[in-house]
C-alpha cells in the first residue's frame, strides 16, 4: 500500500475524499473515492454513475494546465475506483479574505477561476459542478 488514511476531509454526492500520507515520502495528498450517495444511485444507477467517474478521471488527467488540481495517480480498475490529487492548503474563503494591504487581491482568484474554465471548455469539457468546495486556495479546478 502506497498510501495510508489520515482522516476524511469531505463528502459530496458522487465521492468522498479522504487525506492521505504516501508511506515513502510522509507527504499528505487527497484522495477522491468513488462512493455515491443511495438518492443519486437510485435516481442514475450505480453502473452509469462509476462510468462517469471514470471518464472525469480520465479527461481530467488529461488536462495539463496552474489551474486544473493534476490527477497524480489514478485506480480505475479498483473497488471502488478512487483517485490522488494534491492537497489544497488553503480554500476559495483564504484566497478571497486575502489581506490587500499584504498584496493580496482577491480578483487575482476569479482570473483563475476563468483561465482554469477556459481550458476545460477549449477542450471540449464543461465543469458540471462548480462551486467554491472545489476550488482549492491555489485556484485549481477539481
């Protein structure tokens, strides 16, 4: 096992991400497990759902871009399916709160937001759930 649990950080109604350690580096990543809520399985169904993970996974890992949070490793074929990402120090509130009289300006956040769509949609991807729980302190779409 490359990495091990440290504690949950969220739920959201597709999957739930846990902070976790690798064991050869001590370093602290997110991982992002497939795990639906029961309303959104029986509405959609399970199978569809994990498909759709899947494909995010996959076009998200194939975006190169400051402000698209980078898939470092991903685990389709496990059960459940679950992904690495870094972890995001700060949040969208830290960014936005910046102190300006220490140079911080909280546009500097919305630039990126928009730089980090730009690239989605000049890929052809539309961000399906944008909200500011996905957007780390380092403007990284997720």
């Amino acid at each position: 096992m490359k990495y091990i649990d440290v504690c949950d950080k969220g739920q959201g109604g597709f999957a739930k991400v846990v902070v976790v350690k690798h064991v050869e580096t001590g370093r602290l990543y997110a991982k992002k497990i497939y795990s639906p809520q029961q309303n959104i399985i029986n509405a959609v169904g399970d199978e569809h759902l994990k498909k759709r993970f899947k494909r995010e996974v996959r076009y998200q890992s194939s975006l190169n871009h400051p402000n698209i949070a980078p898939i470092l490793e991903h685990f389709l074929d496990d059960e459940p399916p679950y992904f690495i990402m870094p972890l995001a120090e700060e949040t969208l509130q830290d960014e936005l709160s910046a102190d300006s009289t220490l140079g911080g300006d909280p546009r500097s956040a919305l630039f990126d937001i928009l730089a980090g769509l730009e690239i989605l949609h000049s890929e052809g991807f539309v961000h399906r759930d944008l909200r500011k729980v996905r957007i780390s302190g380092e403007i990284l779409l997720g």
